[in-house]
C-alpha cells in the first residue's frame, strides 16, 4: 500500500488555507474590549492615521478598549502610504512600549503598519531584514507573534486577512512586501459602519482594489504547477490559484460588480458598504493564499516612482497615487495579455463581475467588463492622468520586475517586453 501512495512528481500537491477570524457587521466594533480580554491582553497600541484619528473613529475604539480595563496608548502618525521610514518610526515605538498587543485601526496603511510593528516588538531587527527579496533580507520570524486585532475603516485591500505588509522604498523607486504567515491578525473587527464617512474617490479606490485583488487570485497559476517545495516552510504565501480560494474570489467579484456602484454613489448605504467591506475581507482570505499577480507587480512602482496625482477624496497636502487606482489602471491590459494561459478562468470571472452570462468570450471580455465598472465608478482613465508619459515606460518596467511575489504567480509569464506593452497600453484606457 505505501508503495502505492509514493509520490514521483517534482510539482506541488498541496495548498494551505489559513484564516482570520472574523467578526462581521454593523456595531462590530463595540466588541473589540471583549476580545482583548478574550485574547489575555492587558496593554496595547493602538496604531490609526490622522485621517480616522480626526474623523472621531480612533478616539471610539479607544473608549471600548479602555471600558474593559486595557491600558492602551495611541499612535496616530501612520502615513497615508505608508514608506520604509515611517513604518520603521512604528516598528521603534512598538519595540520600545512594553505592549502585550496591537491594535490597528483605519484602512490598508494602518494596519500593515500594526502588522510590522508587531512583528518587529515581537522578533526585533531592522523592517528591511523582513522585506521579500530581492528588495529585502527575506527573514521569516521564528515563531508566532503577539496577538493583534484587526480593525478595517475601508473596504479595500482586506489587511485584516492577509499576512502580507505592504511600504514604499523611495530609494529604490518602488514598493515592497512583507509576507508571512504570522503576520496575519489574530482576529478582525469589520463594521460597515466605520467607512460611512468615507469619500466618493476612497470608496471608488478601495473597491476597485477588491475586484482587482479576486480577479488576479482566480487567474492565478494553479497551485500544482510549481515545484513542490523542499519543506513546508519553504512553500510560499503565495501559492497559486486552488479550488478554496477559487470561491472566495468568485464570491467578492459578485459583490463588486454588484455593489460597488451603490456604495460609490450614496455613502449612506449601508448594505452596499457592508458588502464591500465583505467583499474585501473575502477577497483577502482568497488572495492571501492564492496570491495577486501582474496588476500588483504593476502597481508598486506607479504609486512610488512618482507623486503628481492629487484625489480629492484622500486628505493631505501630498499628492499620491492610491492603491486601488495604481493597482486597476493596468488592469485591463494585463488580463488582455494573461487571457491566453487559460480563456475559461477569464471568461469565469468576467461573468461572475458582470452578474449575468457573456457568450462569445474573447480576450477583450474581462477588459471590458473591467473597464465599464471603471467608468462607472470615475477613476482616473490612464496612466497619464496619474502624470506617467512614454518615457516613464523603462523606470516602470524596472519597478514591476523587482516584484518577483506577483509576477512569478501570474499565469502567463511577463517579461520586459511584455511589462512594457502592458504599460504602454494603460497610458489611456478611453
């Protein structure tokens, strides 16, 4: 029998699921003491921006923290994007606190910030030690870290599931990644109440960055075709699309092209944000295994090479791409080109955005249906909009193939040329 069960394939068998528990609703929030105390914490920091700080949102969650007996110091000085510097200026204070616990509360950047300054309290040594190579050391952490609590005010980027820890490295003209296993919360908060105040251009972007995360994740390469690893501890975060992950991802595109033209337009719809902020902790539960691809690769160096684009929606007096524009600009493109390494998955998720059938699928179906849901939702038509030219297209290209988590997961493989193409093309989308 065991001679039976040998296995003689060099490829990968396995996929792993992991996720975050969750606690989903409106008035979630008003849980977070109780869990602290579930979870044996006696002193946290609370780490927000300025942004959820002055919208009245951090100063709440301090009050149901501190009802239940948890001493806690706030820090609110998370940028926006969060760069090496500022997430290290985190990672030092957390070091130096003495806390039990972490609690991150606003959108992406506070809570990969919250992500990083567990992990260095827990594990110290220098944030870029951690950072995924080639950009960084590529150290794993030992062992697991402190609890964190997980507490989203956008519907985006689904931090609250995913092990990953996104910053910008302006030295080296593009963003980069920490992506560990231990780094996911202990437990997430998501309240659609808490992204009631958020403005047209941060709904728009956050969601766009939803459908963008399950789409890349349902085309992914499969998992069983990458070499199998030498251990489990050498098999990567990212691994691949699989059947579990599949219906995660399927799942928020429906929402997406569901509700996401709602909750754009009226901020006082609260399904249409509760689905959202769903959509993005599911897609997040399917990326965080699957993995994001060419888009993401994309999106790193648009947001960090230059900061020409102002959004109305996103305070501060420094301009910025955000991540949802940055990551679904090349979007209609890059599926264009990943179309070919397998029609029936693209043809799948064009349906599942579109929420009904599309017969005759081609390789400019998703493109579309993608781009119709961008105009709908009034994002920034190209790249020239967010201040790239033709001549940025080489310093581009560079960035995207220093990103070798995404593209190596991308189910067809993008070299220079190709990068370029894809860039070229998103100049403008209309």
């Amino acid at each position: 029998m065991a001679e039976n069960l040998a296995v003689t394939s060099n490829h990968e068998r396995l996929f792993k699921l992991e996720a975050t528990p969750i606690t989903f609703g409106p008035g979630a929030c008003e849980e977070a003491g109780w869990e602290l105390k579930r979870l044996e914490v006696g002193r946290v920091m609370i780490i927000s921006d300025p942004g959820v700080a002055k919208a009245g949102i951090t100063s709440r969650i301090l009050e149901i923290i501190e009802a239940d007996g948890i001493e806690c110091e706030v820090y609110d000085r998370t940028h926006v994007e969060p760069s090496l510097e500022s997430v290290q200026e985190a990672a030092d204070f957390a070091a130096a606190g003495g806390f039990d616990g972490f609690v991150g509360v606003g959108g992406v950047s506070s809570l990969d910030t919250a992500k990083v300054a567990n992990l260095v309290a827990t594990h110290p040594a220098p944030v870029v030690d951690y950072i995924f190579p080639p950009l960084g050391g590529g150290r794993k952490p030992p062992s697991p870290l402190k609890p964190l609590l997980a507490i989203p005010t956008t519907a985006g980027t689904g931090s609250e599931a995913t092990g990953i820890a996104a910053m910008d490295l302006p030295e080296q003209r593009t963003k980069a990644a920490i992506s560990h296993r231990f780094l996911r919360p202990t437990h997430g908060i998501v309240d659609p109440l808490l992204t009631l105040s958020m403005p047209a251009e941060v709904t728009s972007a956050s969601g766009l960055d939803v459908v963008c995360h399950a789409v890349e994740s349902f085309t992914a390469r499969p998992y069983d075709s990458r070499p199998a690893p030498e251990s489990p501890d050498d098999r990567p975060p990212f691994q691949g699309s699989n059947p579990v992950a599949d219906i995660w991802s399927a799942k928020a595109l429906e929402y997406g092209g569901k509700y996401l033209r709602r909750a754009v337009a009226d901020a006082d719809d609260v399904e249409a944000r509760g689905k959202m902020m769903l959509a993005a902790s599911i897609a997040g539960i399917g990326f965080g295994s699957a993995g994001t691809a060419i888009p993401h690769a994309c999106a790193y160096p648009i947001a960090s090479l230059k900061h020409a684009y102002q959004s109305p929606g996103y305070p501060g007096e420094h301009p910025f791409v955000p991540h949802g524009f940055a990551v679904i600009v090349t979007a209609p493109a890059a599926f264009r080109f990943t179309y070919p390494a397998d029609p029936e998955k693209h043809h799948q998720a064009a349906e599942f955005l579109a929420g009904e059938p599309i017969p005759d699928a081609d390789e400019n179906t998703l493109p579309n249906v993608l781009l119709r849901l961008m105009k709908d939702v009034k994002v920034p038509g190209g790249l020239r909009e967010l201040g790239y030219y033709e001549g940025d297209i080489d310093d581009l290209v560079e960035g995207a193939l220093k990103q070798r988590r995404q593209l190596m997961i991308a189910p067809r493989e993008a070299g220079p040329d190709d990068l370029a193409n894809i860039f070229r093309e998103s100049m403008q989308n209309w």
